[in-house]
C-alpha cells in the first residue's frame, strides 16, 4: 500500500473569511472559496472533473447537487461528504483517491457550513430517531469530561486551559479572515461565564460560517499551472475512526483520544516522519475546546503525555516558538463552520508553505500538519502537507 | 484518466432482506449485510482497511461512526456518502478509487437505510433551513411532471406504465429477498389509488428497510480469496451531477432526464461498449416510479427514444427477453431504502454474472449495469460490471 506522496499536489487554494456572515448565503461562500481557489491556480472551472463537499447540516446542503448547482458546474461528479468535524479533510482525502487512483487529473476538494442563520446557540441538534448507541451529549459536555479528567491525572487547571485561549487568539489578532481578531488577556478567559464547567466561554470556539476550497491535481499538471514552482505536496492523509460513545468503555481515560493517535501513526508512517517534533514546522491542530488543543498534541506525539500545559505556558507551542501551534488562530478564532474546517486549515498549510500566509508567516515552513477531531472523539483526520523540494 | 477496468474487482457481496424490518435495527441491518460480505469473500473483518458507507438520512445513522461502531471495526476510514438515491452507489464509487489509487487494496463499500420506523407514508422531509434553490416537492410530483409530458410527446398512457410495474413484479415474485413477493395483474395497477396523476400506488416504488454491502479488492488480491474463479470486474463506474431545479431551466423537456444521459456516455465511454444493446446482458435500472424505467431505458441508449414503452409491453425487457430489465424486480419490488439501493443493484449484478442469482438467473450473463438516479433528477450513477473472462 503507497501513499499520496509525489501523487498528489495541491495547485491552488482559496477561503472565505470566516465569521457571522449574515448577508452571505451557502451558495455566496461555496462561489467565493472555489472561484477564488480556481484562480488561485489559474484553472478553468470547466477543467474540473470531479469534487467533493464537506457539508456537516443538511441545512447547509444535501448531496453532490448543492456544489454543482451553486458553482453551475453540470455533468461531473460531486460528492458530498459528512464525518463530523472532519467533514472537510475527509472531502479533500476523498479528492486526494481521486487524484492517486488515475481516474481524474483535476479535481476540487471544498467545504462549507453556515451555522450562524439556525438562530441555535451551540451545534444544532442533528435530529431525527436515534438508537441508543447514538444518544450523545453536546460537545462542551464531552470534552469537559476530558478536561477535568486532565485536571486530576495532570494537574492542569483552568489556567492551563487559558493559555491556550491567550496563544490562539495572540495569534488569530493578525489574520485577516478570522472571525475574531482581537488578543485577549488571561483575566478575562478565567473570568468569563462558564459554558460547562471548567470550559468558559473563551475556552469553546465559536458559532461561525465560512467556506474554503482546493484544487488538487498531479505534480505533472501542476507543473503547468500558476503555482508551477511552489505547488504543496501531499505527504500524508489518515482518518481513523472509533467509538461514538467511548464513555462505555471501562478502560477509557478520556486524557487523549485513540482516533487522533491512530491517526497520527499512520499520518506519520506514510509520509515517513520519524521525529515529528524535528520534522514538522508547523501545526494547525482541532481546538474546538482549549483542553482539545492540549490533548490533541499529546496524543500526534507533539510533546510528553501530560507536558502539552507546561508547554503553552512557556510558548513553546507559540508562533516564534519551536513548534508553532494554530498560527491562523485555531478553531478558537475562526469559528468552527463543520464542513469547511478541515479544508481551511489546508489553505492555511498551503499558504504558509508557500510563503503568503495570511496572518502570521511561519518562518521557512517546509512540512506542516492539520488535524481534525469530530463526534464524540469518534473521527479524526491528519494531513501533513511538504513544500515542493522535501 | 483511466477508468477501473483490470484494477478493482469485487470479492464478495451479502445483503439483508428488503421490506417492512420492524424487528431489525440499522445495526442489525448493516451487521448482516457486510457480514455476509466478508463472508462470501473470505476476508477477515480485521483485513478491511478502509470503508464509504451510503446512508441518506441522519436518522439512519451519522458519519464514519456509525457504520465504524455497528460493524467493530474501529480504528480504519471510514466515510458517509450521502448523494440522493445514488448514496450508495457513489459510496462504492469512493471505494473503487480507494483501491485504484492504491493506497488501499482491501475495502468495504455498503449502504443501508431504515425508513419504516420514521412514520411518514413517504420519504420524510430532509428539515432544516433551506435557499430557495434547494425548494423541490415530493418525488411523485416530480416525476409526474416526466409521465404527464411523455403521455403528451410519445402517446404512452397508463397502460404504458402499468406494463413497468407488471413486468418488475412478476420478476420479483422469485426473488427470496424481496419486499413485495406478489405477481400483480395490469388491472389491479390501472385501478390503484392514485398517489399523483397518473402515478397511482402501483406505479410507485414503496419504502423500505434494508442494507446491501460489497468487498471491493484489486484483481491480483482476489485470486487468492473464495471466487478466484468468478469474482466479478468493474468495468466502469460514472456519476454525473445536473441541476437541482431542472423546472427552472426553460429548455429543459421531462422526457429524459440529462444526468442518466451523461453517466451513461461517460460509463460506456469507460467500459469500451459501443453497442450498449448487443453488449449488455441485464440491466439494474432505476424504477422509483414505472415512468422513472421508461425514461431510463431511453436515456441509457438501450432503444430509441419514445421506444421504451412498446417494447416493454413487447416483453423486450423481460426475463427472457432482449434485455431484461430489473429481472430482481427493482425497486418496484424492494422498495427503496435509499442508501442501501444502489449496493443492493451491484450485489444482484455481482450474483447474476457469477450464476448464481436469487431469483430469476439470466442466462449466460457476462456484462451487466446498474443505474440510479436521485434529487430532482439530479445525479445519476451508472456501473458497469463484468464477469471474469470479460
């Protein structure tokens, strides 16, 4: 079994900024991430042989129609893709197959959400008969479970979640298209009304609507396009599934989550990563919730089990640091619309690769990370992304 | 661009009874179907390194975690296909590029849906919000828009539709799998209820519960597992995405439905069929309404348009004949439980081409194809299956 690598490259990107996006319907952010992505790599829209949609609510849209009827692209196929929070990584991996198996050349990858018109306060309710074994809280529930559970094995506590929330929005203060661009102090994060306790209101990201986009090919007909010299190699792509209730497990310790360091593993084995702390530059790493981040970098085997606290606090994880972590602003600054998440935080990897990040330029990026957790710490999807000379 | 031909072939197939399942859960459902699967093939659940899984509505189930927990197998993909009623036959699209990208060689495409428990005497509606562009009626209103206009362009009426519903339940009266067992007369479909002119009860297919699964693998693997000798090719697999609002577009006519045109072009372009008459030797097509075949059958080149329905009543497309035409009784007989339907359509392609069909066996069946078509006419899914020595 081979990966992507040298198979698959990316040939240009593009995203809407992200936030409550009142006057901009589904098809607005779908038309505005794509066409601007098509431009990106000088691609004609009518050059797309297939695409594939990371859309979580149906209300945002159903089936492959809702891409081609908004980007009026008829007659191909379109797919849409649903796997919570990594909805959109896993439309780009389904795009990456695509690519790998021959069968096209040209394809697009994308994602979407608009979350902000529900009139809901949190995740609306996906609806519908359930059985039992789907029955679930909402997710500041969750992963509050995993944060106290931290809080006793680790002895972090509220101020080591906060940190984070500080770092994230720090970093989110420079880019552009973020829902939320201002820096915020430490004070204000442990005074903040609590939404599930300990998670605050600044420890949980935000409702937010957003869409972002990939046009992803071969590195043969990248070299022919406007990205020719810095088109971004794909390296890796895994999403490892487990339970949607693994608080039925005995031996569940809700201090990491088994999906991301599954994913990780074979993130790392196919893109031939040995020492990812060495040979990453870079992560955009699923914050939904500040204990999230933490455990999350634990378990890609960032730092230490039960280090990822002491790390934040002294910036390791900071942009400037050695190992920068969601110098877009994370989750925490852009919102988390469900479909376009993943494929954001690939447009954020392409563009610091290539040396235009907007925001925060990490400095000589050559290899970076994104990863996504959804459910009830049920999915998780890494992709690791190379510039084109590793 | 290649197609699958010589690289992906199906090891195995299993699928559930199809009907009123209120005994059965959506776990229970899809356990039997890719159990049965992993059985006909001789696999290993733990050998299974990737999984798509066709689910139309949430309350069938959710993401990668749903079919991840029902099956045990924890820690691979896998991905929710949700595309209208080609959900499941786009998931083992997925799944074929999956094996052809050869970044797997040993997956699981399935689909399965649980419609009975829901209570609505039709499809329910999707919910949530929609644009103005996704507003659409109910599936009779839409396809009797398509029988109205062909009773006034080619002169059929409905006797030309009750000889649809004749001929698919007299097929599937053999079949030990179907929901509707009963051979009906063309009296008792001309004097049914109606549901919406001229679509009366027997012209409709029903809802249902059911679940469908294959074991897709790469031609050098299979030679090493149970059907070495007969497992079954993929000679071709094409979708193709049109308008979600075809009554917007002012040229458009309802006597064909463009999207089953190009999946068709597309997939005999691929399959290397140019005479789709002479090449084929059955045919799994679309039967949601009686008019849904007829318009079908012309639009996949398998006669001339306006054609369809005397050849029908000629026995043409009957078991027997030229080239039968849903000899498992399609959906008129199985009903539709969405996800399921089109990995329901390739397991009966699967038996047939290895003789060992239930119900009626076709005889001497080489190559055979399976069609679907879903939203407002909008996506069209057509694969095209062959047996070893093809």
């Amino acid at each position: 079994m081979k990966g992507f690598r040298d198979r698959v490259v990316i040939a240009g990107v593009g995203y809407t900024k992200f936030g409550e996006l009142w006057d901009k319907s589904q098809e607005d952010l779908l038309v505005e991430a794509v066409y601007e992505a098509l431009d990106d790599a000088g691609v004609e829209p009518k050059e797309i042989q297939a695409g594939w949609c990371g859309i979580q609510y149906e209300f945002t849209g159903l089936s492959g129609g809702t891409p081609a009827e908004f980007l009026k692209m008829y007659g191909i196929p379109f797919t849409r893709v649903e796997n919570f929070c990594a909805s959109g990584m896993d439309a780009f991996r389904n795009a990456c197959l695509g690519v790998a198996s021959g069968v096209y050349d040209m394809v697009l990858a994308c994602g979407m959400e608009k979350l902000m018109d529900q009139g809901s306060r949190g995740l609306p309710d996906m609806g519908g008969a359930r059985s039992v074994m789907m029955q679930y809280p909402p997710a500041p529930g969750m992963f509050a479970l995993a944060a106290t559970r931290s809080f006793e094995v680790y002895g972090w506590n509220k101020e080591t979640l906060a940190n984070v929330a500080v770092k994230n929005h720090e970093h989110g203060s420079h880019h552009p298209k973020a829902h939320f661009r201002k820096a915020i102090k430490k004070e204000e994060v442990l005074k903040a009304p609590i939404i599930c306790w300990p998670l605050g209101r600044f420890d949980c990201c935000a409702m937010s609507d957003g869409s972002a986009a990939l046009i992803i090919t071969t590195p043969e007909r990248a070299k022919s396009l406007k990205h020719k010299h810095d088109y971004v190699k794909v390296l890796a792509n895994a999403i490892s599934v487990h339970t949607m209730v693994p608080w039925f497990h005995p031996k569940y310790d809700f201090i990491g989550f088994p999906s991301t360091q599954q994913a990780g593993r074979l993130a790392y084995a196919q893109a031939g990563i040995k020492n990812p702390v060495e040979e990453i530059d870079f992560v955009e790493c699923h914050d939904c919730f500040t204990i999230t981040e933490l455990l999350n970098i634990q378990d890609l085997g960032l730092c230490k089990q039960g280090d990822a606290g002491k790390l934040v606090e002294e910036g390791y994880f900071s942009y400037g640091g050695k190992l920068p972590v969601n110098v877009s602003g994370g989750l925490k600054c852009f919102g988390h619309p469900i479909g376009a998440t993943g494929c954001r935080m690939l447009v954020e990897l392409t563009k610091q690769l290539q040396g235009r990040a907007d925001g925060l330029q990490v400095k000589d990026a050559k290899i970076g990370l994104a990863h996504n957790l959804g459910g009830a710490f049920t999915v998780a999807s890494v992709t690791i992304l190379g510039r084109n000379d590793v």
